[in-house]
C-alpha cells in the first residue's frame, strides 16, 4: 500500500510556479517579478516563504535581486557559461554514479562531435581556421597539461566553427568530463600522437570543406578514443 504523499514546502511550490513563468516565457528575460507583498497576497503565504523561494530561483541562476529604490528581483538572461558549468555537474555527478558508464559518455560524444565536424567543413571561417591551428601541439616535446588544454581547445573551436553555439555549449562539458584525473594516467603510451594525427588530418578536412571527410576522421578519432579509454 502506498504511503501517504508528502507536500512539498509552500516555498518550493511558489518556487516552481515561478519558474514554470520563466521557462515558459510568460516572465522575459529582464523582467521585474511581482514585489514581495503582491506574491504574498497572490500566493497566500508569508514574506520569509516568499523570500526562501526567490533565494531557491537566484541559487538556480533563474533571478537576479538588485537593491534600492530600483531594485528588485528580475528575470536573469541566459548565460551560456553558466549553462555548461551546470551540465558539467550534472555529468560529472552521473558519471561518479552506477547511472551513467565512461562508454555511455563517449557515445554521446560521437554522436554530437561527428556531425560537428561536417558542419565545420562546411561552414568553417579564415578566423576559424586560425583558432584550430593555435590548438594544435606536439606530442614528442609537449607537456601533458599542455596537451590536454590543446585538445580541449581544438574540440571547441570545431563546435565554434559549426556556428551554432549549442555544440560549444554541450560538448565542452563533456569533453572534461570525459578526461578525468584516472582516465588520463593510463592512455596507451602512443595516444597523444595518434590524436595529434588525427587533429592534423581534420584540421586539412575542414580547411578543404570536405564535410564528408571530416566526419569520417572526426568518427574515427572518436572511436579510438572510446578504445583506448576503455583499457
């Protein structure tokens, strides 16, 4: 028999009405909340109540309050930053769990990264060209922590040069993710090189436009990738 069901706190109800206003778009970015008195009187509850569930909304970067004569609660404008720091969280606490494998993870990479590729091919920039350049290393005199920025940063600038701002905004999370303190101790001996290959011979696909090339060097550095992880 099921047990009774427990009511959330009149905060956390107020809370999700709002939010449920944000995400919707009944309430737009920069737009002042209702002050305090008129959410107390609408939703029935006391001012601390109110004032818990405002402080619940800024801890989920959904509000900003501002002081003074002027000042109030308003509608935070998307940040993407703030977006991809809160995904990295997410999956990092996922993948700390029995929920979600490395392997999981990586196929998600593939299945975002290789057609980022193509696009890339296709709509890459002379100022995008540059960016993948400057993120390339060597792997005989580099440094790991070296290596490792510049990998991080050649994935990047393929999700830049895609110009759809949501390949950066998902795949850099998981891309740190993915390179945890444990995994990189024990890459083969010749992983930098082989991706260091594999970035040379994309960066010539993209800079060529041929997407279809690109996304066959970007599914092939993807899948060596999940092998040599996987040991």
């Amino acid at each position: 028999m099921a047990g009774p069901t427990v009511r959330p706190p009149a905060y956390q109800l107020l809370a999700d009405e709002l939010r449920d206003e944000i995400t919707s778009g009944r309430l737009q970015p920069g737009e002042r909340l209702p002050p305090e008195p008129e959410l107390c009187v609408r939703s029935g509850v006391s001012r601390s109540t109110v004032r818990e569930a405002l402080r619940l909304l800024a801890s989920q970067h959904l509000i900003v309050t501002t002081r003074g004569v002027t000042g109030g609660s308003f509608v935070a404008h998307p940040d993407a930053e703030q977006l991809s720091e809160a995904l990295s969280t997410g999956l990092t606490l996922l993948s700390n769990s029995a929920e979600v494998g490395m392997a999981d993870l990586l196929e998600l990479r593939r299945a975002l990264e290789v057609p980022a590729a193509g696009l890339a091919a296709q709509r890459r920039t002379d100022a995008n060209l540059i960016e993948l350049r400057g993120a390339m290393f060597d792997p005989d005199l580099d440094e790991l922590d070296t290596m490792l920025a510049a990998h991080a940063a050649f994935h990047a600038a393929i999700a830049s040069a895609t110009g759809n701002p949501l390949f950066e905004l998902v795949t850099r999370p998981l891309y740190h993710v993915t390179y945890g303190e444990e995994i990189v101790e024990n890459l083969p001996d010749d992983y930098w090189a082989r991706i260091d290959a594999d970035h040379r011979d994309l960066l010539m696909c993209v800079k060529a436009g041929d997407s279809g090339a690109a996304m066959e060097v970007g599914r092939r550095h993807l899948d060596y990738i999940m092998v040599a992880t996987a040991r």
